[in-house]
C-alpha cells in the first residue's frame, strides 16, 4: 500500500510540474516557432563553436514546413545527421509546447543508424537548447529523452526498423513527422506506408498535418529515394535537394584535400567517388566485378560484429599474404575467422625474411591457421622459407589454370585469379544469403571496386590482371588481393595441417622425435571433407597445447 502511495504522489508531482511548465509566463515562446525550424535553430540552440547551421541546411530545414516532403542527397559529412536532429527537437517542442497531438517517427536503412548516430545527435542537441528562450526546464533524461525514444506531455518520438511497414503505417497523430535516415537503403513499402499520415493532412497547412524529411549519400540508381530525385511519376509532391561538394567545403563540412585524395584513390568514374564524394547517384562500372553496394553490406555486418565486441566466429581460419612486388606496393595480411575480415595489416619495405617471419608469428598465435601467400614474384621467396620452416602454406598463382565454375557451373574462368576475385564477389552477392564481414576501409574498398571482367569466346570469365590495373588507376590493389586471397580456399591445404598437427602433438607427448613432426605433405593432397579437417587440425593443436601444459 505504502509503495503504491507513493506511486501516485510521484506521478502527481509529475503532472502537477508540467502544467506549471505550461502556465509559466514565455511558454508561448516554442509555439511561435511552430513553422519556422530556422528560427528555432538559429534562436533556441547555442551552437558554440559549431557555428550554427549552414546555408543549406537552413535550406532544407525551410522547405520542410511548405512543402511537408524534402529529400537531400550529397557528400559524405555534410551534416545530414545534424538536420535530421534539429528538424525533431523543433517538431516536438514545438508541437508540444502548442497541445498539439504529434508524433516522430525515426527509421533508418540500419538500425544501427539509429543507434549510433541519430539518437546521440538528439541528445547532443537537447542539452544545448536555451531553455529559458522556450519557457520550460530541460528535458529530463530519466523520463522524457530516453536512448531511442522522447515521450513529452502530448506527443512521442521513437525509432522504428525500416522493415516493420505497419509500425510505420500505424503512426497516428494530429502532426507527424517522419525522418527517412540514410534512406537509399529503405524500401518503397516503407515510404508507401507513411503515406497513410499524408493522405488525411490538411492540404490547406491545418490539423492533421504530415512531413517527412529524407537525408542520404546517394547509391546505385535504383529505389524510391532515387526515384524521388529524379522526380519519377507520383513523387513530384516531393523537394528533392542535392547539396554538391562545393557547397559543403565551402560551408568547412568537408575538405577539398580529403575530395582530391579520394579521386587519386578511388578513380574520379569509380562509384564510391561518384556517391561518397560528389553525391551523384552511380553504379559500379557494368565490368566491375564487385558493386560498392555490397561492400558497404559487408562493411555494416564488421561494425555489427565489432560493436558486439569481436565475439569469435567458427569456420575457417586463413592468412591472406599480398608480398609487394616493388618499392611502391604494400605487403598486406588480410586475417580471416569464419566469415569475418578481422583486420588488415599493411608493411612498407620489407624483405622476405621480414614477411616470413610476421607470417610465422600469425600462425603460431593461431594454429591452424592456413596462410595463403601470392606465388608470383617475391612471394615465392616466403612461400620457400615457410616450406623450409615446415610451415603448410597454400600457394597462390594467379595465372594457374582451375577447374572451378562460377555458381552456375555454366561459365569457368581463365586462370585462378578470376576465379577467386569471383568466389569473393559470390561470398558478397546478397541473392546467396552468404554474411561476409569486411571492415570498412577506404583503400580496401577502392581495391576491391577496380578490377573490371569480360566473358572470353570459350566461355571462361577473365578478371583483370593486376598490371593491367595498375596502369589504369596508377597503384596496385594490395588490400584487395589479400582479402581475395584469404577469402579463397582451394581445399588442398588442410589434410597438411593434420597431418602436422599431430606430428607435432605427438613430439610435445614425447611420443616420436620432434624433427619428425615438421614434414606435412604436398600442398595439393586432395581432402574429402575439408571443414572436418579443417576441425581435427584445431582439435589437435589444442591438445598439443594442453600437453604442453
């Protein structure tokens, strides 16, 4: 009885402070920027040394409330996240300040999206507001802005997965906003199923009342948010906006030295260029062999994994090893557990004996670790000295003939570069429902959108040489070759590490000399099941390792 006492004498003090907040005199303050989002930005937020919003922004923000749909496509960094946030303070003190019944709803093409970066960005600009300019306290963090929602007197603003339509259909309210975060990525049901609150507003700008506010970088040329901006039929109800380079270096969003590097690195026709940089929406060549789409997948699978915590992941374990074959290339180990890239590591001027030894010291950290080393050139050197270290590796020749079809099993490929350059863009595909994590990388990501393929007259699949590369974009795609390396499995190599596992458990049991335990077979010995040896050669080592203990 006592604990339900106080319960009702706590909501009372609730109820009792915010109708004195709603009589204290000046209240009427937020009301009066209820169609002007700039004033309130420029008048209720300190912007310290952000120095406020730029012009473009005020642009959008301005557009909001007489054309209730705006899009905004540009650079990545042009302060997209920031409007979104403005846009949902000033909705909802605004409405709430006037009592009016309103609702925000937040959706994203990632719920990390919402997450990360525009919840934060919320709460980042919240405790900013000049309180005393709106007539009210400071909302209060316990009860009123939550980590994904904001729950006032008259209204609520929550985030919703873009995959939950009827959530977003269901969203009722006499004033709604809807804010479409990096919207490339949401489908039409979504869009289609805001336009319930659309359908019932007053086309004269009275009650009920509806807007949406889209923000993204641009991406392939397909898809409403792409629809929207090229104005297609039944979306000119829309205000598209692009915001171009220009316009955010000069507004100090983003710099012109950063653009510059990005066209020297990615290529000024390369798709990554054309949507990060300039904000043009742009397909990956037709020839290209991995699309930027599918990488920026793989890129939100690796930040999911890594915000986890990096839990480890089963499957198959591999070393990627690009030797760099001049003075201007990287040497690059791409790591690979399961279906994850963990990290990539890049040496300058090292000799084969350095490399060797980085390579041995990886797979000492992680036995059964297969080390797949390119063959061609220098590499040959570390291939020769691990061997000699009785180390299995899997050696890599790019211009060896395979047997392997694409998944089909209609077309074959030229040599075994081809092949695996196209096992990784089979790996990304999303119509296979394969989940390889790449972590996000601008040089990785540039290497892997260079090479182009063509169809040869007996039916094989050629991928680009990586000479022919260099000569088209100026550098070689170290990054690129290690991951395609550490991503290919030729199931040759595993038997080896069985049989080296145990050679080397038994020596540590003190059952057979140790000069014995450091001679694996070929490494083309043919292996029935590979993820079982794969699994035995784990299971030994681990034995080996508590034998030692």
């Amino acid at each position: 009885m006592r604990l339900e006492r106080l319960r009702q004498l706590k909501a009372l003090r609730t109820e009792y402070e915010q109708r004195r907040n709603d009589a204290r005199p000046g209240s009427e303050s937020a009301a009066r920027f209820y169609s002007d989002p700039v004033g309130f930005a420029t008048t209720c937020i300190d912007w310290g040394n952000a120095g406020g919003l730029t012009t473009y922004q005020c642009d959008l923000l301005a557009h909001l409330p007489t054309h209730r749909r705006v899009a905004a496509r540009g650079p990545h960094g042009l302060g997209k996240t920031t409007t979104e946030a403005v846009a949902v303070l000033w909705f909802a003190l605004t409405r709430d300040a006037a009592g009016v019944d309103w609702k925000v709803a937040t959706t994203a093409g990632a719920w990390r999206q919402l997450e990360r970066y525009l919840w934060p960005e919320i709460k980042k600009w919240a405790k900013k507001i000049r309180w005393e300019t709106l007539g009210r306290r400071p909302l209060d963090e316990r009860t009123e802005l939550l980590s994904l929602n904001m729950k006032l007197r008259h209204g609520t603003a929550f985030a919703v997965a873009s995959s939950n339509a009827e959530l977003i259909e269901g969203v009722h309210a006499d004033s709604v906003l809807y804010i479409f975060d990096e919207s490339k990525a949401i489908g039409a049901d979504t869009f289609q199923a805001a336009e319930g609150a659309f359908s019932g507003a007053d086309p004269a700008g009275g009650i009920p009342e509806a807007f949406a506010l889209a923000c993204s970088t641009p991406g392939e040329p397909n898809g409403i948010f792409y629809d929207i901006h090229r104005r297609a039929p039944g979306l000119e109800d829309w205000w598209p906006r692009h915001v171009t380079l220009a316009e955010a270096a000069a507004a100090g969003r983003v710099s012109l030295g950063w653009a510059e590097q990005r066209k020297r690195q990615w290529g000024e026709n390369s798709a990554a260029y054309q949507n990060r940089v300039l904000g043009e929406f742009y397909t990956s060549d037709e020839d290209g062999v991995i699309p930027l789409g599918w990488i920026e997948a793989a890129n939100d699978r690796w930040r999911v994994w890594d915000e986890a915590g990096r839990p480890e992941t089963p499957g198959r374990r591999a070393l990627g090893v690009d030797v760099a074959r001049s003075g201007a290339d990287k040497t690059v180990m791409a790591l690979l557990d399961g279906n994850i890239i963990t990290e990539l590591r890049r040496t300058d001027r090292e000799d084969t004996m350095q490399t060797t030894g980085r390579v041995h010291g990886i797979i000492n950290a992680a036995p059964g670790r297969m080390p797949v080393v390119d063959v061609i050139g220098v590499g040959a050197g570390v291939v020769d000295r691990l061997r000699e270290l009785k180390v299995p590796v899997e050696a890599f020749n790019a211009s060896e003939s395979t047997g392997r079809t694409d998944r089909s099993g209609e077309l074959g490929f030229a040599n075994k570069r081809s092949a695996a350059w196209w096992n990784l863009r089979e790996l990304l595909d999303p119509a296979y429902g394969h989940d390889l994590a790449l972590p996000p990388d601008d040089l990785l990501t540039g290497d892997l959108t260079a090479p182009h393929w063509r169809v040869l007259s007996g039916g094989k699949i050629q991928v680009e040489s990586k000479d022919d590369i260099r000569k088209r974009i100026g550098r070689s795609t170290d990054d690129g070759d290690a991951v395609v390396q550490a991503a290919w499995d030729d199931d040759t190599g595993a038997q080896a590490w069985i049989d080296y596992a145990r050679r080397k458990a038994e020596a540590l049991a003190g059952q057979t000399d140790t000069s014995e335990t450091t001679t694996p077979p070929p490494d083309q010995t043919p292996v029935e099941d590979p993820a079982a040896a794969r699994k035995a050669a784990r299971d030994a080592a681990f034995r080996a390792q508590q034998q030692r203990r």
